[in-house]
C-alpha cells in the first residue's frame, strides 16, 4: 500500500496545498518507530494516519511519487487486521459519525479548517438520519467553533444557536455551547445578547456543580462588562472568580484570570495594574509549566513594552514566546509572533530584518490561507518600504493586499 506524495512535497491524496504535508511527515516518522518494533500506540497512530490520507479523494499520480509503507503492515506479515482495518475506515462511506468528527479534529488541531469542515458537516448529516440530537449538537459546535476561527461569525451564530437548542438536556454541554455562543454574539456587537447568554451559561455551570465553568462564565461577563465601560462590575466579577480558582487550587485557570484582568486594565489605561497582573500571571505560568499560557503572556508584554517605545525589551520577550509556539507547533499564533517582532525592529530601524520577519509571517499565513491575516503582513511589509523610501515597492505590494480582501465573483 502505498500514498500518493507530489513532487513539491504536497499530499496528493488528501489534496492539500501545504508547504510540507503534515499527514507524509507523521506517516514517515510514525513508520521508522513502528521499524523498530514499537508498542500498539504507536501502530494504531499509524493506521489513523493512513485511513485519514485515505478518506480523501484520491487524485491522478501523473505528478507524483510514493511512499511505501513499512513491510510489518505493507507485506505479507501486515496483510492481516491492520490492513483489513485501514481499507474499511478508508472508505467515508463506512465511516460512522464519531469517526467522522475525529478525522475532522485531526485536521482542525493542524488549523486546516478547509479540511475539517467537510468532516464534521459529514458527521452532522450522519447523526441527523440517525436522530442522534447529541451527535448532532457535537458537529454543531465543532463547525461553529471553526466558523468563528474563520471569522464567520454570523454563520457561527447559526451553527451554535441551533446547537444550543439540541442541548437542553445536557446542563454541562449546553453550557459550554453557551460559552461559545456568547463569544459569537460579542463578535457580532450584540452586547445584550452576549450578556443573557454568558449569565444562562454560569446558571447551567452551576446546575451542573461545575465550578471551573462557572468561573469562566464569570470571566467573560467580568470582560464583557469593562467593554461597555463598567469597570467596576466587571472587575468584581472576575475578582469573584479568582477567589474562587485560588481556592480550588485551579493554577491554570488562575494564569487566565490574571491574564483577562490585565487587559481589562490595558483597555482602561491602568497600564501600571496591567503590568503588575501580567508579570504575576507570567511568574505562576513559569512555575506551573503552562507553556501556552506563557507564550501569551510574553507576547502581551512585548507589545507593551513597544507602546512605550522599548522596542529591544519587546523583542526579549517576543523572541520566547516565538519559541513556545513552535515547541506547541501553533502556526497561526507563531505567524502573529514573526509580525509583531518584524513591528519591533522596524521601530527599532533595523530594515532589512523587519523585512526578513514580516516575509516568514506572510509565507505562514499563506500556507494557512488566512488572507486576511495574509494582506494585513502584505501592508506592514508595505509600510517597511516606505520607511526605506521604496515607493514604488510599497505600492505593489499594497495593491496585492487590497486584491486579497475583495470579494471573489
């Protein structure tokens, strides 16, 4: 058995347009470990790796290469379960609709939302014929929270709402739904709607005696109130919920907490408070090991090292949390990191490098196809020029990010 592997390192089966497949580099590495007699794992992660490459449609090989997989499952000794297992999961016609939502999380956890889409509105209409309605709600919110990544926050809206509906049954479920749906309605400027929807949401966290989720209902009501000017509500309601996490010994929500109300404080100018609460969060991060919390915590403070024009004590703290992102393998967050580092020695007058750092966040956001994010570092990189006095390069290169943002025919 054998994948199908474009010349330009594309995967040619699952047809996706990356840079380097992800799907070939895990196949690849996955079958050097399964030569050296690994354990079940590791030979299961094969096969979900292969069927997912195999669900796709397939495409001609006039442009490709192979990749032969390791003789324990290619050859005769392989020829057995395993082999049997992964042409019956290749089919998307046999795949159930757990299966399908797992294919899809494959795909979303890489951020190929183009990818996971089909597989989770597939795993819906699965469940629909069945009439499982909590299936149904599962792919629901997987779409809505990918149709929000996306920015398609009306559709989101949609997908969550309806979600929310299938739910009444399931306290703990619909209450994270709610969460969701909340985050949606803000995006959408429909403040009251967000605030009825994230206090339904604690009341449902309550109901299920989930106090972790009750206080994120309270964070994001404590940010919602600051938004609309009521500080004093809103930092009450966030203090509330970080009692609440110091008590339980809940660290990771507490990095949150701390993390909310230093940028509740940013947006009220308080940039003393911000910072106080930003270096505690970044101390308890460092402690607990909560590298993702860390990294968001660094880049925060690079930014408002850069508002105070220390453009070098930034780029410190920007150039680690670039290295945490790429340890989580966070591709969209290190895109953001390469921008704002290519920000900082602009500032800094450093040209050519700026250059050099909005080119690797731009490649990034290409490879991500986020052209939105695509023509905002096509505008810094454009702003780069001009500070160089390269008018003519400028110009270009704000025309090809104002082509990107036009709608398509």
């Amino acid at each position: 058995m054998v994948l199908a592997i474009g010349r330009k390192g594309w995967c040619h089966r699952c047809g996706h347009s990356k840079q380097a497949s992800v799907h070939l580099q895990v196949v690849d590495s996955v079958a050097r470990m399964m030569r050296r007699m690994y354990d079940k794992p590791v030979r299961t992660a094969m096969i979900v790796f292969m069927a997912l490459c195999a669900a796709a449609m397939p495409v001609p090989h006039a442009d490709a290469r192979t990749l032969s997989l390791p003789g324990d499952l290619a050859g005769p000794a392989g020829a057995g379960a395993d082999r049997s297992f992964v042409e019956r999961v290749a089919s998307t016609r046999a795949l159930d609709g757990a299966e399908l939502l797992k294919i899809g999380d494959l795909h979303e956890v890489q951020n190929h939302f183009l990818e996971a889409l089909p597989y989770y509105r597939r795993a819906l209409a699965t469940f629909r014929a069945r009439k499982d309605r909590k299936g149904q709600a599962t792919a629901l919110v997987k779409i809505g929270r990918v149709q929000e990544r996306q920015g398609r926050y009306a559709e989101a809206y949609s997908s969550l709402h309806e979600a929310v509906l299938l739910l009444a049954a399931e306290d703990g479920a619909q209450a994270q739904a709610l969460l969701s749906l909340g985050r949606v309605s803000e995006a959408l400027g429909q403040v009251a709607e967000a605030e009825r929807t994230y206090q339904e949401a604690g009341a449902r966290f309550l109901r299920a005696q989930d106090r972790s989720g009750y206080n994120e209902s309270l964070i994001r009501l404590g940010g919602l109130f600051i938004a609309q000017g009521r500080a004093a509500d809103g930092l009450a309601a966030m203090q509330k919920a970080l009692k609440d996490a110091r008590e339980r010994e809940d660290y990771a929500q507490e990095v949150t907490i701390l993390t909310a109300m230093g940028d509740s404080h940013m947006k009220g100018d308080d940039r003393g408070a911000a910072l106080a609460l930003y270096q505690e969060g970044l101390r308890l991060a460092e402690v607990r090991r909560d590298v993702r919390a860390e990294a968001g915590l660094r880049v925060r403070l690079a930014r408002f090292y850069e508002a105070d024009d220390r453009s070098a004590e930034g780029a410190t703290f920007a150039w680690r949390a670039l290295a945490l992102y790429q340890s989580l393998k966070d591709r969209p967050l290190e895109a953001d990191t390469w921008s704002l580092l290519g920000n900082l020695h602009q500032e800094e007058g450093n040209f050519p490098l700026a250059v050099e750092y909005h080119e690797r966040a731009l490649a990034l956001y290409r490879a991500l196809r986020d052209q939105a994010r695509e023509a905002a570092s096509l505008a810094n990189l454009a702003a780069v020029y001009e500070a160089q006095g390269l008018q003519q390069q400028a110009l270009d290169t704000k025309q090809q990010a104002v082509r990107l943002l036009q709608p398509r025919p």
